[in-house]
C-alpha cells in the first residue's frame, strides 16, 4: 500500500458542480489525490488564505502538479488530459476535440455561470428576487441547456460524442445533477435522459456524485 501523501489536492464545495467535473476525471484516471472542503456556504471562500489559491473565489482548484494551483474546471481538465493522459477524456480528431468541447460548454459556459451562488446573491441584492423566483431563474437555464444538449445527441447513445467517455459527459452529469435540484423534468429530454443513466451507472461518476462528499448533508 502507498503511504505517501498524495501529491494533488482538490479545493472543493460539496455542491459545487464545477469540482464534480473535475473529480470525477481524478477517479477515471485513477489518480491518487487528497480532498480539501471549504464551505461556500459560509463565506470561506471569501478569507485571505482562499484568495491567495484563487482570486477568483471559487472552486475547485488544484493544488500540487503545477507552480501555481489551477482554476477553472476545463483547464483543470485539460492539465489532466496533458498530464495523465490515460484514459483519454477528448477525442483523437480535431472536429472532435471541437464538439466534445463545445457540448461540455452547454453547461459551464451557457448554463452553469448565470445560476451560481454570486448571481443568486446579486438577484436577491439588485432585483428583489426570493426564493421562489431564484428557484424559476435557475430553473429555466438549466432547461435551456437541456435542449442543446437533447438536439445534439445522436438516437440510442449512451454518450454525448461516438459512445466514447469524454469531458462532454462529465459536463452533462453535472448538468443533470443541477437540473434535478432545480426540479428540472426530463420528459422532454428522452435522449439526454438515456445518456444520464448510463453515465450514472458508471461507478466513477456515481461516487464522486456530490451528495456524497465532505460537508453533505447527512
């Protein structure tokens, strides 16, 4: 048994949809790494000490391969593809390449930066926005991506590109993981749907699911 410390850590919120990209990536490629929770919650990502990891505030970052930690969940995925490049998460081709990239930006580009914590906050400050109508506004981009990706996914797939794992997939179960808190229905989305539960049957996504993580509830 290796008793070294591992050599990467992982800043994480437990809710954070940004870091279950990325972990799910450290166990399909079975790197060994160690977890550092920060409450968002609480306003930890706020202190000096996470500023000086991220200055952007949020998570994930990794920490421990690289002069600087990373940021950002596809550059983060990207240094892992360079860097441990088995399994591979993006196709051989460069058209590809292009659409696996594209389709993991439905989420993180389109969707997932206007339903954030931040943006919430700025609703509620700016607007008047409760509860109820931060719920609806979350909602809605949530749906929104669901169509991109509904009309973009081949009949009878199990992944997003070719039936071959890529960074796409990591991005549609995180995407599938919001719309399901946001009470988001999927009977529109019959395609998208299939691929989810594949993908989530896959032991790798289903553990790093972020319900099971440090700081869940329960």
């Amino acid at each position: 048994m290796n008793t070294q410390a591992p050599l990467l850590t992982l800043h994480s919120f437990w809710l954070s949809l940004a870091t279950y990209r990325v972990r799910i990536a450290l166990h399909l490629k079975g790197i060994e790494f160690e977890e550092r929770a920060h409450d968002l919650s609480k306003g930890e990502h706020h202190s000096p000490e996470f500023r000086k990891l991220n200055p952007a505030e949020a998570v994930p970052a990794l920490e421990g391969g690289t002069r600087q930690p990373l940021t950002q969940s596809l550059a983060i995925l990207e240094w892992l593809e360079e860097s441990y490049p088995n399994p591979p998460l993006l196709p051989t081709d460069a058209e590809g390449r292009a659409r696996v990239r594209a389709l993991f930006l439905i989420t993180t580009a389109d969707t997932h930066p206007l339903v954030v914590p931040r943006v919430q906050a700025r609703l509620v400050k700016q607007f008047g926005s409760d509860e109820t109508a931060g719920k609806a506004w979350s909602a809605h981009w949530f749906r929104e991506g669901l169509v991109a990706y509904e009309a973009q996914i081949a009949p009878d797939s199990t992944r997003c590109h070719d039936e071959m794992l890529s960074i796409a997939d990591l991005a549609l179960a995180s995407h599938l993981i919001g719309a399901a808190r946001f009470d988001v229905e999927l009977t529109d989305f019959p395609r998208t749907a299939a691929v989810g539960e594949s993908l989530f049957s896959i032991p790798e996504f289903a553990n790093a699911h972020p319900r099971l993580q440090l700081g869940a509830p329960g």
